[in-house]
C-alpha cells in the first residue's frame, strides 16, 4: 500500500477522533453544571421516610438549563461541522493535483508537448507526485518521438530530392540528346537502383522501429553466423584491397533471429570496409561479458570525432570525415534497433591510433527459456 493509502488512513482518523472528541466535549460541557442530583446504587432512594411522619412528597423533576439547545442536537452539530471542516481539507488536499494531471492531458492532447506538471507537485511525496513523475516523463518521451519523426521526415524528404532531381535531369537530357541514350538510360538505372535501396532501407527501419520490445527467435550459434559474414564480406574486403579477420570462441550459443543479427553485424562491417584504407585490417571478436554476447568490429579507417559518436547511429547521420562514400546513413540505424530488439546496445568510440571501434551487445537468454 503506497502513501496515498495512508494519507487517507490518517485523515479519515483524525476526523473520526477529533469528532469524537468534540462530542463527547459538548456532552461534558452540557451536563458538568446539571443541578439534577445523582440517582444510582448507594445514593438516596427516591422516596425519603422520616420516622413518626407520613410519605414526604417526591422532589420536582429537574429542569433543562435555561436558554440551550435540546441536549441531541448539540453533539451532532459538533461532529458534523468537525467531519465537514475535515472532509473539504481532503477533498482539497487530494482533488486539487488530480485538476492539475487533467488540465495537463487536456493540453497534451491539443499538442502542447512541453506541458509539465512537475512543480506543481514539488511539495508532496505520495503516490500523486509519483503520478506527476510519470506524465513528465511521458511528454518527455513524446516529445522526443515526435520532433525524432519530423527530423526523420525532414531527411527523407532531403535524400529523395536529390536523386529525384537528377532523374528528371536525366530524362529531359534523353528528350534533347537522344544520341546519348545509352549512357543516360545506364545512369538513370544506377539512380533508380538507389532509390530502390533507400526505399527498401527505409521499410527495414520502419519494421524495427514498429516491432518494438525484446525478440525472442530460435536457438542459434553466433559464432556460425560471424564465420559467413566474415566469409561473405571478404569478397569485397578483396575489391577493396583490405582484409576481415574473425577471432571469436568455437561457440556462442543463443537465442534470437539469425538474418536480424547478421544483418546487423554486416551493416557494421560494411561501414568499416568503406572507410578504410587500402591495404587495412578490419577485425570482428566476439566474446560472452555478462550475460551478453560481445561483438566488436574495429576498422583503420579516420574515425569519428568525439562529439560526433553518440550521433551516427541516429538515421541519416553521417560523420565529418566519412568522405565521399555511397550510403544513406541508416546501417548503423538499423543495427542499432536489432540490438535494442534482442535486449541490448550499441557503441562507438575512437581507437587510440586511429579508427574506429564499434562493440554491438545482445542478451543471451538461455534456449529453456526461449522455448
């Protein structure tokens, strides 16, 4: 039971002790001067015998005090005015931040997302101000959603144009120099190709951010499915001149969906091949920290400033000296979401000779308790 359980405990109490106390005050008060005299066990009998007289007469009823209110009435005035006084100073105490939570949702439905209520709960420690707590976290978290979605659209909008503006370049290119119809047919593939790409981007984001939640998925071993990424990504790792090296255990067993984490690890490895050197090493280790299994890509390339890390893992970000490589900004987006959907992180930070190092972490349920 919380402290609002017990707020309303004690007020209801000292309502009832203090109207108590007030009736039973009033009745003091009503019969401490009572001139009647006392009748009960050992005091006089009502009717008094003198020796060698007759019956003496019985003594005249007593009178109410001059001026009173009929003795019932006063003792339930008493306690009603108590009991009232009290019940306003709950219904005060208590209807007055519930006013305050509505007034705030009201606002809060009208879109005014920097609607607080903290302050005027600055005073209490019951489950009220705990309420209040909540709502600002809430439109905290809202608010954070909503201008998140306006800068995602804001971006989209921006990566569209510019290849839907060279299509419609290219295409009233082809209308005046028909002659150059190959080599402008060729480019208006690559920019269709692209735009496929980004659309097809964009829907895998949109999935992981709608799936939501911890993914439960099958049994696996982490370890098969690094050994063909890595194998996979050493044909391009060849193109480019560069090597993929795995070190991890004979083993990692756990439980998720395959193709998310491959796909998540290879948006990263990707990343690493495009920015690195000639002739660089790009190195993937896995190990099992905590109950999570670890896995680390670190790449020779001219990594991220400081002050850019916690940003390139937000859609469409891209860092300063990433240069002028082919990619929209969203993998290391995607692979955040798989590894918040398999109940863990990711991270970036600067190798201390240059590079970069990104470590991705997802929980290791155990298969008993998957199934």
């Amino acid at each position: 039971m919380g402290r609002l359980f017990w707020k309303f405990f004690v007020y209801f109490w000292l309502a009832q002790l203090l109207t108590s106390i007030g009736v039973g005050a009033t009745i003091w008060l009503t019969h401490r001067d009572d001139p009647r005299p006392q009748q009960g066990r050992g005091g006089p009998p009502p009717e008094w015998v003198t020796p060698g007289a007759g019956r003496a007469p019985p003594p005249p009823p007593p009178m109410p005090p001059p001026g009173g209110l009929p003795f019932p009435l006063l003792p339930l005035l008493a306690g009603g005015v108590v009991s009232l006084l009290f019940a306003a100073a709950l219904a005060v105490h208590f209807a007055r931040p519930i006013r305050r939570l509505r007034a705030a949702f009201e606002d809060l439905a009208e879109g005014r997302l920097d609607t607080r209520v903290g302050a005027a709960f600055a005073g209490r420690r019951d489950d009220l101000a705990a309420l209040g707590d909540d709502f600002d976290r809430m439109a905290e978290r809202l608010q954070q959603l909503l201008d998140s979605q306006r800068s995602l659209l804001h971006d989209v909008s921006h990566e569209m144009r510019s290849p839907l503006a060279r299509l419609q370049a290219m295409a009233d290119l082809l209308r005046q120099r028909p002659e150059r119809s190959a080599e402008l047919l060729e480019r208006l593939e690559r920019e269709t190709d692209r735009m496929d790409r980004l659309v097809g981007e964009l829907l895998s984001l949109a999935r992981l951010e709608a799936g939501g939640g911890a993914a439960a998925g099958d049994p696996l071993d982490l370890v098969q499915v690094l050994t063909q990424l890595c194998a996979d990504a050493g044909v391009e790792a060849e193109r480019l001149a560069c090597h993929v090296e795995l070190d991890a255990p004979p083993h990692l067993p756990m439980v998720g969906h395959a193709a998310l984490l491959q796909r998540a690890v290879e948006n990263v490895v990707r990343n690493a091949l495009q920015h690195s050197p000639s002739g660089g090493h790009v190195r993937v280790r896995a190990a099992v920290v905590s109950a999570h299994a670890v896995v680390t890509v670190e790449d020779q390339g001219p990594g991220v400033a400081v002050d850019e890390l916690p940003a390139i893992f937000l859609p469409f970000r891209r860092g300063e000296r990433a240069g002028p490589h082919e990619g929209f900004g969203l993998g290391l987006a995607i692979a955040a979401r798989i590894c918040a959907q398999h109940g863990g992180d990711i991270q970036a930070s600067r190798l201390p000779d240059g590079g970069l190092r990104v470590t991705l972490r997802f929980s290791v349920p155990s298969a008993g308790a998957a199934a």
